[in-house]
C-alpha cells in the first residue's frame, strides 16, 4: 500500500509531547486521592456509533494508511518511557476506513486531541479495560475537547468473544470505532504495542504519548483531562 512520507516535526513538538507524558507521570506519582475528577453532565465529544450484532458482519475491512508508519512501541507497561518512544512527537498517520456498518469512519489531523484504543476480542486485558472506558463514558467523564476512536483489530475466528462487533456491542461500547485489516495493518502502522494498545495524539496527529495493557479509571481520567488540556 503506498504510503505519503510526512514531514519530520522541529524539537519544540517534541518537546512538547515529552512534557505531557511527564506531567501525566507526576499525577500518578501523586496517586489518586490527589485527583480530584467530578463528572458532568455536558456532552460527550465521543462519536455514538450503533454497533450491529450477528455472525453475517464482516469484521476485517480495507483501511488507506497515509504517512509514516510510527517505529514500535519500546517494551510493554502502562505508559512508555518518553525518552526511549521514539514515536513521541511524530506525526501518526491519517487512517480512513470503516465501522461495522461500512459506514466510513477517519483518524486524522482534524484539529481535536483524540485517544484511538486498539482493541483485540480475544484479548482479556482489553476485555477488562473496556467497560471502564464505557463507564467513564456513561459518567460524561470524556472531556469535551477530545474524541474517542477504537480499532477492532486481529479479529481472529478461532479465539474466544469472536465476533468483535458482538462483543463491542455487548458491552456498550459507543465511540467511533473502525475495522482493521485482515493483516491488522492499522495497528502495525501505529507501532503495535501489546493490548490494549493506546495512541494519544493531538490535534495535528502528533503522537504524545502511548500507553499498552489495563489502565485504572483515575489514570485513564488524568490522560484524558491533560490531553484536553493541550
């Protein structure tokens, strides 16, 4: 799949982005009686999507990739190491697929923050952090200044919660959500860390910071607020 080289962002982004993940370092460090998050009721900026249930959907589709893959994520843990992501600062590529419903869905540089989860059926370490995010969701914890993304990705028949779009569906998960494809090729370009796999970037698409396995609520609230933040 051919793919448009994007040009290489000056230190001063970079910077910026290893300023973010060091502040949501020092929050955690902090722990979670310093945080002091109250839901509201404001709406969510999280695109509602209505997943369809059955075993007819396909769960795999075309995804166009434009720009440069981002390099793999260093090791595994909560949060990656901001001085050896080589991803942070970077500019993540544009992914311009489809939902479960074939309808079209677009991770690109639009001008809003985003957090885009990349999730696994089969996987119980996204099984367990999803119902937190749809619970923070449901909360109108999502600050109004993000959005939320997920990416169904490694569909696999012969795992266990197959099919995805079931799952997702059962468990009330409502941001856009796109499918990978057969080759989990959105995933591989955004690095593919073990799941759940998160890429939060800002409004350019530049990658501040990435995050892989279960996240506890007042984490995942913390990186939200300070990526709306900016």
């Amino acid at each position: 799949m051919p793919q448009a080289q994007v040009q290489k962002i000056n230190d001063g982004s970079d910077s910026g982005g290893r300023w973010f993940l060091f502040g949501i370092l020092a929050i955690f460090v902090l722990g979670a009686g310093a945080i002091a998050f109250v839901a509201t009721n404001r709406e969510s900026a999280t695109n509602i999507t209505n997943i369809p249930r059955g075993g007819d959907v396909e769960v795999s589709a075309d995804v166009s990739i434009d720009g440069t893959p981002l390099p793999p994520m260093p090791g595994s843990g909560v949060l990656a190491d901001p001085s050896t992501d080589p991803a942070v600062g970077t500019i993540a590529p544009t992914l311009v697929g489809t939902d479960f419903n074939g309808d079209p869905i677009s991770i690109e540089p639009d001008g809003r923050p985003k957090a885009v989860y990349f999730l696994a059926h089969w996987c119980p370490a996204c099984q367990a952090e999803v119902p937190s995010v749809v619970e923070l969701i449901e909360a109108g914890a999502v600050p109004a200044d993000i959005d939320l993304y997920g990416v169904s990705t490694s569909a696999d028949a012969t795992r266990g919660n197959y099919p995805p779009n079931n799952w997702l569906a059962r468990e009330g998960w409502t941001p856009a959500i796109m499918r990978d494809t057969a080759g989990s090729e959105a995933l591989l370009s955004y690095g593919a860390g073990p799941f759940p796999f998160v890429v939060y970037l800002d409004g350019e698409n530049r990658v501040l910071a990435r995050s892989s396995g279960v996240l506890g609520e007042d984490q995942i609230t913390t990186i939200w607020e300070t990526l709306a933040a900016g």
